[in-house]
C-alpha cells in the first residue's frame, strides 16, 4: 500500500490517480480484503493531497473519491 500510495496520492494527485479511484473503492468496501484501512487511508490522503500545477487532475481525483463514497452510501 505504501508503494501505491506514492504514486497515487502521497505527493501529488496524478491522471492514475483518477482511473485508480473506482479499484480503490470496490477494495475499501470488500470484507475479505486485509488492508481495507490502508486503502481507506489512501483516499483519504488523495483528499488532501494534490498537484497545484494540474488543479483540473486534482479536482477530478477529489470528485472521483467523493462519488465514490456517495455512491457507496446508496
């Protein structure tokens, strides 16, 4: 988790980041996963993180964390 977490969220939000989301999700939402609080702590941490020089990369990394968990709710 450590490793994805570099390039998916640590230092900057990349176009990765954004595909990588909806994975994310369906992993953060499986019983049967064992790391579920480190992918849990990785979408937390793309929303806090970010890239100020790709802001429109941002924005649509913290969109696609936040319909997911909308989405999840449902």
């Amino acid at each position: 988790m450590s490793d994805l977490g570099l390039w998916l969220g640590e230092l900057a939000v990349f176009d990765a980041t954004v595909a990588a989301v909806p994975f994310l999700w369906d992993l953060a939402v499986t019983d049967s996963v064992t790391s579920r609080p480190g992918v849990i702590e990785l979408l937390r941490t793309i929303l806090e993180h970010g890239n100020p020089a790709q802001i429109e990369v941002q924005q649509a990394a913290h969109r696609a964390v936040l319909d997911g968990r909308t989405w999840r709710r449902r």
